[in-house]
C-alpha cells in the first residue's frame, strides 16, 4: 500500500509539473502526456495519445462501402481511430466489423429514389443477400496514388453508390452526436493526424459555423474534397440539416446529376450561406508516396507546415505512417509538417538506385523508337540502360530523378517518392545531392506561421506588426 500511495503521489506531481510549465511557457504545441480515453488504451501503454479539452468534442466519421470494408476499415482501428473517443462508421450494409458496428446510412435517402435510380442496383443485392450480393468489385489497397485517383474509377458500382452518402451521413452523424462540437469526416484511405488535428481545431470557435477543407471546384460549386478529410462545426452541421430537410428531392436531383458526393454537400452548405475555409496544406489530396513537396497553391507552400491528413494512402501505408507518427510525438514535443515526413519519413527510402521500384518520373520519356537517332548523345542512349538513364538526368540540371524500365528511360525535374513494383523491372534513381538542395530551398521559405486558421493568422499578424 505505501508503494501504491507513493507512486500516485509521483503520478500526480509529474501532471502537475507539466501542467504549471504549460501554463507559466504558454506553449502553443500539444500537450502529449498520455490519455486514456478509451478502455483499449489502457493496455497499450506505449501508446502516445494527445491530451487536449476538445478530443471528447469531436466525432470523427469514417466513409466506407461493403465492396472495400473488411479491407479498409481494420487498419484504422489499430492506427487513426486508437486515440479518439468517438466515432462511427457508415457504410452502404449494417455489418460488424473486428466488433465495431458499422451503420448503414442509406436509409436516408428517399424509397423512391432508392428504388428508381441505377445506381442503387448493388445495394439492393446487398439489402436481399447481404456479402454475398457484392459482385466483383476491383479494390484498390496498394500503390492507389493520386494518378490513378477516384475519377478514374466512375464505372465501379461500390463508386457509384458512394456518392449518395454523403448528405445522409451529415444528418446520421448529427442525430447520433447532436452535441458534439466538430465532426470530422475521412474515407478509408484517408490518413487522418489526430495530434494535429486536435491543435488545429483548438484556433477555431466552435460556436460558429465552419466548413473546414481541403478545396476543390466542380462547375461553379466549392467543396471540401471528402478524400483528403473535411470538417463541420455544430452550428455548420444544424444548417446542413435544416437546409437539406426543406429540399430533399432537390438535392438528391442534384446529387443525381453529379458524379461525386461530396460536390453535392458543397453545394448544401453553399446554399446554406456557410463558406469553405480553405484547410490546403494541412489537408492533403494526396499520400507522402505521390506528393511532391514544392506543391504550392492559392500562395502557400506545402513545405513549412503541419500536416493532418494524406489521401490515397494503403492500408500498409496507413500502419506505416501511425508507427512513424507515434515515435516523433513520443520523442517530440512539437508539431508534425510535411518537411518532417518528407526529410525522416520519405527521405530514407530513396538511393541512387533502388530495384523493383517506380519513382513515378514522367517530366520526359526517351526510348529506341523515337529517340535513337537523335544527335544528343545522352538521348540516343537514355534508352539502353539504367547508367544510360542515370546519365541522361545528370545531364539536365533540372532533373531530381529517374526511372528505367525494358529500353525505356523516364526523368522528372519533380520530387515523388513513388511505390515498390515487386514483380516488375523497373528501377529508380534519385540525384541525390540536387534533392538535398530542392529540400534546402524549400526550408529557406519558411516562415512563423503555423497554421491556415483564424486565431492563428490573426496571431500571426498582431506578432508581425510588433516585429
């Protein structure tokens, strides 16, 4: 018993301490102290979960479909969802899966359009046969990159009844957390950054209506691109649903007459008078695999900072990306940017030569057919071998990279990381030296900013004006 009372007295020194040098230091990183705020937690001590006052605020809602579920879903259990508090799942079947129930949210679509439109053939097989009505359906787990991204796959009829789910989910989510402060909604190869999420949400007021995402255009409708994760405030979510529940057949027509879901929510919540913050940087379109550092856009770099989600990420990816995660919070008490993926994460994979691996290069191709007779010497023999390849690209100042494969020889004056071809013979190089240097010109550009939010530009702002 002594022993017992002595160590809850360390315990609770240790919180103390941490929490009186939060206080005196005003440090705007997060707090990683661990928190068990669920019972698995807690026999996993060597978790890193973050400590803050809105993680029991927020839900986090996970997209999925019966075609891809029991591949996608499970990793996340064991990685994105193990330090948040509450969250569900909704899918296109009522199911359970690894214990965790997983909801069908297609109920909330109106009979008749459930029973009228094509797209609604699968879930009826699903409805009357439950698994065994899921046709083939071509599941992308690995190597999913953003070049072979979701448009690409408008033919699948998992695909084609995704996008119904969207205005639904925002009312299911609704009705099931009514006083949850924000609901973050991902997809299965979404790889969501719960340690900066929750920083990044602390710079925003949760009693105003937000709509937080990475953006994107269809026609003339803005829209938080739903791969790389979106956001909504409560009062955001209420004007969903009230707009929504006043013209339903109006927007399951234009939901109808689109080919993505998550265009159709935008258009609801523009009705609804609730702009998109812009979250580009910290959302991402794309994985740590296809990303290239240098993307720049609407005036911000991706480089300088903190990152909170990655699309088109592989279920091996996603467990990869969690370990690599866990052991920088546990070793750092700061916050995770895209540098710190791409100089300790990315880098360390790349060489001068790696096998049975494609970089992604495709700046220029050069190949016996259309360039053996040409006069430039590293061009007519690009094609012939890897050393003419590397050779090829060191001959252009440009070039970072390469990739040769049977009498073909692509460069790229872009940094990608790209994916291992394991039966294929293709080969990749990297000039490694004029990487270090693209990844040094890109730390020069950096500056005091943290985040894209309001609280945090403001605060950025007042600090410029005293400097």
């Amino acid at each position: 018993m002594p022993q017992r009372t002595f160590l809850c007295r360390l315990i609770f020194a240790a919180v103390f301490s941490v929490s009186i040098i939060n206080v005196f230091t005003g440090a705007s990183s997060p707090s990683f102290f661990l928190r068990y705020s669920k019972p698995q937690a807690l026999a996993h001590e060597h978790l890193t979960c973050p400590q803050s006052d809105i993680a029991d605020d927020i839900l986090v809602v996970l997209r999925t479909g019966a075609t891809e579920s029991r591949q996608k879903v499970p990793v996340h259990f064991q990685t994105t969802l193990r330090c948040v508090p509450n969250f569900v799942i909704f899918s296109d079947l009522d199911e359970e899966i690894e214990g965790h129930p997983v909801h069908d949210v297609l109920g909330g679509v109106t009979a008749d359009r459930r029973q009228q439109h094509d797209d609604f053939k699968l879930y009826h097989q699903l409805q009357k046969q439950g698994r065994k009505g899921i046709n083939d359906q071509h599941v992308f787990t690995a190597q999913s990159g953003s070049t072979k991204g979701d448009y690409l796959n408008t033919e699948n009829d998992g695909w084609k009844l995704d996008k119904w789910k969207f205005l639904p989910m925002v009312d299911e989510a609704y009705r099931k957390a009514p006083n949850a402060k924000w609901y973050v909604f991902i997809e299965t190869d979404t790889y969501l950054g719960w340690h900066n999420l929750l920083e990044y949400l602390s710079h925003f007021d949760a009693t105003k209506p937000y709509y937080i995402g990475k953006h994107l255009y269809i026609n003339d409708v803005e829209f938080g691109y739903g791969g790389a994760g979106f956001v909504l405030s409560n009062p955001a979510m209420r004007k969903v649903t009230e707009q929504r529940s006043v013209h339903v057949r109006d927007y399951e027509e234009f939901t109808a007459t689109h080919w993505v879901g998550d265009c159709a929510l935008g258009k609801v919540l523009e009705d609804a008078k609730v702009p998109l913050h812009r979250a580009f940087p910290h959302f991402q379109a794309d994985s740590p695999a296809t990303m290239d550092p240098t993307t720049n856009k609407i005036d911000r770099n991706a480089w300088c900072f903190p990152v909170i989600t990655y699309h088109h990420v592989s279920p091996t990816e996603i467990e990869n990306l969690w370990r690599f995660e866990q052991a920088w919070f546990s070793k750092h008490d700061v916050l995770l940017r895209h540098r710190d993926i791409f100089k300790d994460y990315v880098y360390p994979k790349i060489g001068a030569s790696v096998a049975n691996w494609d970089n992604m290069s495709a700046d220029k191709e050069y190949n016996a057919h259309d360039h053996s007779s040409s006069k430039d010497p590293f061009e007519s023999n690009a094609w012939k071998s890897f050393q003419h390849c590397h050779a090829m690209c060191e001959s252009k100042k440009d070039c970072v990279q390469f990739a040769y494969d049977s009498g073909s020889c692509s460069i790229s004056n872009a940094f990608r990381l790209g994916y291992a071809k394991p039966t294929e013979r293709v080969q990749s190089g990297w000039m490694t030296d004029r990487v270090d240097d693209l990844f040094l010109r890109m730390e020069g550009k950096c500056g005091i900013t943290d985040w894209f939010a309001p609280k945090a530009l403001k605060s950025s702002l007042q600090r410029r004006r005293r400097r």
